[in-house]
C-alpha cells in the first residue's frame, strides 16, 4: 500500500514453516473432600469437573480416571490434595492440552476408637483414692502402632464393695 505501490511487485515469501502449539485448559468446578484417617493418602473429589478456556464452538471433552491423594496420610488441617488422570477428547481435543486441576486441600481429622473391656482392679486399703484400670483399644487400623494408658480414681478411699472409679 502506499502512493508508490504501483512501482512495485510483491513476490511472496515460500517455503515457511512454524507450528501452532496446543491452547491450554483448565478443570474448574471441583473440591477437594475432608475424610476421616485410615493410613492412606486417597482423596475423593466433589464437584463436576468442567473445562475452562475452550475456544468457541469446539468439541472438547473432559473424560479420563482420575484420582486424588493428599500430601500426607495423617491427621491434619488443609492438607494439599493432588489430582490426576483426567484427559480430553473429542473432535478438537488434540488442539488443547490440559493442566492438572491444583489449588486444593481438606481435611484429615482423626479416627475415633473406643476402650472395650474396660475393667478397674481391686485393691488393698492405702488411704488414696488411685485406681488401676485396664482396657484394649478397638477401632486401630492394623500396622498402627498405639498404646493405651489408662489412669483411674475411686470416688472413696475408704473400704466398701462396689465404689465407683473414673478413668482418664
């Protein structure tokens, strides 16, 4: 263009070449869900999973097997929940490529077991109120390792059958 143009032919550059390189999408839409320890680090996802940056009218589709692990398997507030698996298909799909969803946590709270036999032992009169107390832990997940330690008080420390004992 341009008043002189006329005196001028274009001859157009041959040969080029370049690439066009995948658009990026993102997975929008899910959470990360709090559960209750059992020793390993599998997450649940919530939500429905939709992708984010899909141009026009293509025909992409979110699909795949994924799966979740937190960070770490113990008890803990906010704990980094990884996610993986997902794929794209459809008729566009190879023109995208698809980040792993981040920015997600939740909770691990603790396991709740329970004392089963418990028992108190008698004793002997030694003008104190201290009581032994036994009992076994039920609800530990195997391979865990924990050790129950019971303390106790009578609620009298004087001779009778049948006095009540608290433990701690």
């Amino acid at each position: 263009t341009g008043s002189a143009a006329g005196n001028y032919t274009l001859q157009q550059p041959i040969g080029l070449t370049n690439s066009i390189t995948p658009a990026t999408l993102t997975v929008t839409g899910l959470t990360a869900n709090s559960k209750v320890y059992d020793k390993t680090t599998t997450a649940t996802i919530g939500g429905t999973g939709t992708l984010s940056g899909v141009i026009g009218a293509d025909n992409v589709t979110l699909s795949g097997s994924p799966t979740a692990n937190f960070s770490s398997a113990n008890v803990g507030v906010a704990i980094p929940v990884t996610v993986s698996g997902y794929t794209l298909g459809g008729a566009q799909g190879g023109n995208y490529t698809l980040t792993s969803p981040v920015g997600f946590s939740a909770d691990i709270t603790a396991k709740a077991l329970t004392i089963t036999t418990p028992g108190a032992s008698n004793k002997v009169y030694d003008a104190t109120i201290t009581a032994t107390v036994t009992g076994t832990l039920s609800g530990l997940i195997a391979g865990d390792a924990c050790t129950l330690t019971l303390s106790g008080t009578f609620a009298s420390k004087n001779v009778g059958t049948s006095i009540a004992v608290t433990s701690t």
